[in-house]
C-alpha cells in the first residue's frame, strides 16, 4: 500500500460503524501513521540545512519535531 492510500483509507474510515474495540484498534492505526508522518518531516528537514537557515518558521518546526516523542 502506498503512503497516500494508507492514509486516504485511515481518514475516510467511516467510524460510526466500527465497534468499540475496532474503534480503538482504528485510533492506533492513525496515530502509527500521524508519528511515521512527523517522523518523515522531522528527517527531511534535518537533511536540508540550507532551507533551514533561510525559513525560521522551518527551523522552529524542527525544533519543535524533535521535541516531540515518535517513538
């Protein structure tokens, strides 16, 4: 599966139908995939200091991503 369809099938999951227990298994899914997302950011960030040092707000964003726990 592709990132974009791993993510377009974990966002337009139609939750009004899903038991408690798929419910819980759903919100894990998507908080996997939402950390695995930052996780990208935060390491294509890091690899472009160039950008970094011309975009303070992108700077800050990295700042604040590996604050953040992904693990």
């Amino acid at each position: 599966m592709t990132d974009a369809s791993e993510t377009d099938r974990l966002v337009n999951t139609d939750v009004s139908t899903l038991t408690a227990t798929e419910l819980r298994a759903h919100l894990e899914e998507v908080e996997r995939r939402m950390k695995e997302l930052l996780r990208a950011e935060r390491d294509l960030l890091e690899a472009n200091a160039e950008v970094l040092s011309a975009h303070p707000t992108l700077q800050a964003r990295l700042t604040h991503l590996r604050t953040t726990a992904l693990d």
